[in-house]
C-alpha cells in the first residue's frame, strides 16, 4: 500500500466528516490565547524605528530559516536605501532596521534574499547617474552585521535608469543559497526586442563572483525569470516575452548539475506554438527530491482564454511530462503558484469563470501525475472588486500544513487573505490578515519550520509591516 493512496484515504475520511470552511472572520492585530477559529496574529511595523523621512516604497519575499526570519527593503529618504531587519524567534520581534547601502547618492531598490546556515544573503539593485549595477551584501552572523556591498555586474547605461519603477519586472533579480554556492539571476534588456538573462555563483561565501552566463542565448528573449536551488542542483525558468509584446512566448528551463558551473540544454516545457497556437508566460517552480514542478499560464489565440498549465520532471529536469491543463475552463486563469513538500504538490491560481476573481487551489499526493479536484477556497473574500492584475497569489507547505496567500480589494483597500489547511488542503480555513492599516497589498507568504503557522509581510502606503500568525489545532 502506497503513501499516496493512504493520504488519499486520509483526505476521503475528513471531506466525509468535515465540511469546508469559507467563513473569513476578520483577525485583529495581537490577539492573544489564540483558538481553532481565532489564530494568533502579531503584527510589527518594521519601518517604525526608521528616520521620519524614510517612506518605505518595496519589500522583499519574507526569507525563513530555523528560527530567524529576514526581510528586506527600500525606503526614500534623500534617495532609496535597502533596509534590513531580522528576527531570531519566528516573526515575534525584530531588531531594528540596518542600512545596507553605502552610497547615499544612488538609488537602491529591488532586494532580494536568501539564507544558509547562519549565513544570510542579499542583493538589489542600484543606479547612479547613467549606470545601473547589482549589488550583493552577506551576513555570517544571521543578519546581525553586514559586509560592505560589492557589485556583481555593471550593468550600463538604460532608459529605466530615470525611473527604476519601469525596471522592476524586467530586471528583478533572484538569490539563492546552498552550502557549497551562492547564485544570483537577473534580467538585462539588450535591445526593444531582447532581453538576456544571466547567471552567476560564488564558491567563496559571495566575496567573489564567477563570470555571468548568459542563459537565453539560444532564445529570442528572456524574462520573468525563476530561480530555485535544490542541492547540486540549480533550475532557471524564464519565458520568451518582451516587454514590447507577449506573442511568440513560450517557457523554458535549463538545468546545472554541478553547483552551477556549466547548464544543459534549453528545454521548453510549454510547447504551446508561439504565435501560430498559444502564447505561454510567468512560468515559476518548486523543486523536491528528484522532482521538478514547472507552473504557468497560457492564452489560446482563438478563444482568448487564459488557463493554468503544469509539466513535470521526475528526474531532476533531465526531461519533463506534457503539460497538464489544470484549470480547463471557460475563465481567465492568473498568478499561478505552486509547492511542493516531499510527493505532495500544491498549485494555486485565480480565475473569473463564476464572474468574480476567485483563489482556486488542486493537489497532488503522488508526484503531480495525478491531481485532486479543483476547489474555490477563496469563498466571500470580495475578489470581484479586484481591476487590476496585482500580485501572484502564495502557496506554500510543510507536510500536512498547506497555507495560501492573496490580496483583494475589500471596500476600496486592499487587504490580505490566508487560507489554511492541517490535512494536506482537503479543508481549508480562510481569515483576514490585513486591513487595519488603510491600503495593503503584497501579502508574501512563507510557511514557519518551528511553529504551525506562516508569516505573511504586508505593505502599506507608509510602512512596512510583518505579520507573525499561528494557527493552532
């Protein structure tokens, strides 16, 4: 009898005693002795220590480890600065911010990070007069000090230069971290039609970089790059867009085998035609054991219908599987997400079949060959006043804990959902994170190894807030 098979039994027993609950109780900040229906929330304004003139404007994807939680961001102050703060008990307190910038006369913006050990990453971007650069900082220590910022790549002279808001989504970039390498990935538009990722590692704790490979040389293009570490191995994704148009797109992924010293061949997992069929983009991935979940979006040209796509690898991206249509209806499907914990994964995305923006959510118990129905665990969170494309959705999971993230717009502010599940998501329950503090928006998710619950990193139009939740059972 297969693992699979008893946690489909598993989940068979609970969905015939127990209902699905899409009651959404509104939660309150420091709430204490928390119950079943009522998680503990504690929410911490991260900016509040800063100097008055200091007006947080992005924060980076929460980064647990252990016990600590790391989180960056950049603040205007006379230009934009990264800020770092961190956590040594799960979320609950936070020293105050670090300044990891050390040129006050460029603008930082963009961070990203990742940890290891006690060894903490970070890197953004920077532009000065016509030049724009990577930068990269570490910590040994967790996040108590860092070293001087060192750059990685000069990039050059852009249009977005002028106006780095224009250059988030191209050049945004990726960190991640192994016990033998640290990799970074970004984006560099060439030319209108062009856009070239590159790749490099370090093998000497980020004091020196190795040269940059260019991943997309054997593509028309790159961007929406994805970057996922799992051992000796390192997996890129990208798709083929521009930022001039999404026609011809596809997504594709290569593979290193040995910390990142050489990649294989370009793989496209999408296959979905370009311009003569459909158009494919946003691919990202989890990675576990020897499997590999590549999730994307896909538009057929003839219905303009927008649908969830997945491909599979069992063999550490050597080759993957057909792709699966896992939403498959008349809808828009968007902001497609996934985990993966040990054979379980998890895709979420949201779609406008019933006429409102709803969170959909399927599972897989045996290695994404086979998937469970679809289920809307959104419920009455107001998703039909969302207009505009927001911010992917989050899913993430360890072991039985299954935990999904959204904003909405809810009477004109934009707050943040978390929907939570004990039982592998056969049952779900869904609360309000944020609202208490006007317009939120970028509900990051990352799931707590030590305690049963998540973190979620709120943004408002004037702060930066982090949001510790337990769930108890």
């Amino acid at each position: 009898m297969t693992i699979a098979f008893l946690k489909y039994i598993f989940v068979l027993l609970i969905l015939l005693g127990v209902g699905i609950n899409f009651g959404v109780p509104s939660a309150t900040a420091n709430s204490a002795s928390p119950s079943p229906s009522s998680p503990q929330i504690v929410t911490t304004d991260l900016s509040q220590n800063q100097s008055g003139t200091a007006l947080p404007t992005e924060a980076s994807d929460p980064i647990v480890y252990d016990n600590n939680v790391y989180v960056a961001w950049n603040a205007l102050t006379n230009t934009d600065q990264v800020f770092f703060a961190s956590s040594h008990n799960d979320g609950l307190n936070f020293t105050s911010p670090l300044d990891l910038s050390d040129n006050t006369t460029a603008t930082d913006f963009a961070p990203r990070i990742a940890a290891y050990g006690s060894n903490v990453y970070v890197t953004w971007l920077e532009t000065t007069n016509s030049n724009i650069s990577l930068m990269f900082a570490s910590s040994n220590n967790e996040g108590n000090n860092f070293s001087s910022p060192v750059t990685v790549d000069s990039i050059g002279s852009t249009d977005c230069v002028a106006d780095p808001t224009k250059c988030d989504d191209i050049w945004l970039p990726q960190i991640a971290g192994v016990s033998k390498a640290i990799y970074l990935l970004w984006s560099i538009p060439l030319s209108p039609n062009h856009d070239a990722i590159f790749f490099s590692a370090s093998r000497n704790n980020g004091t020196t970089f190795g040269p940059r490979i260019d991943l997309t040389s054997g593509t028309s293009s790159g961007q929406e790059p994805y970057l996922v570490a799992e051992g000796k191995y390192v997996y890129v994704t990208w798709d083929n867009a521009t930022i001039y148009s999404h026609s011809n797109s596809d997504c594709f992924i290569r593979v290193s085998q040995n910390y990142g010293k050489s990649f294989g061949g370009t793989i496209n997992v999408a296959n979905s035609g370009g311009s003569s069929g459909n158009i494919s983009v946003e691919p990202i991935m989890s990675a576990s054991n020897d499997n590999v979940y590549v999730v994307w979006k896909t538009e057929n040209l003839k219905t303009n219908n927008w649908d969830a796509f997945i491909s599979v690898s069992h063999n550490n991206g050597l080759s993957f599987s057909a792709p699966t249509n896992l939403s498959n209806d008349s809808g828009v499907s968007r902001e497609v997400t996934v985990s993966s914990w040990g054979n379980d994964v998890y895709v979420a995305w949201r779609d406008n079949t019933n006429g409102s923006y709803d969170v959909y959510f399927r599972e897989s118990y045996d290695s994404g060959n086979t998937f469970t129905a679809t289920t809307d665990i959104s419920g009455n969170t107001n998703i039909t006043n969302l207009s505009t494309l927001g911010d992917r959705d989050v899913v993430g999971s360890r072991g039985p804990d299954v935990y999904v993230s959204w904003d909405s717009v809810n009477s004109g502010n934009y707050v943040v959902y978390l929907a939570y599940s004990s039982n592998f998501g056969a049952t779900f329950n869904t609360i309000r994170i944020s609202g208490e503090y006007g317009i939120s928006d970028e509900g990051l998710l990352t799931p707590l190894t030590s305690v049963k619950g998540t973190t979620v990193l709120l943004e408002s139009n004037s702060s930066i807030f982090f949001d510790y939740v337990r769930v108890t059972k």
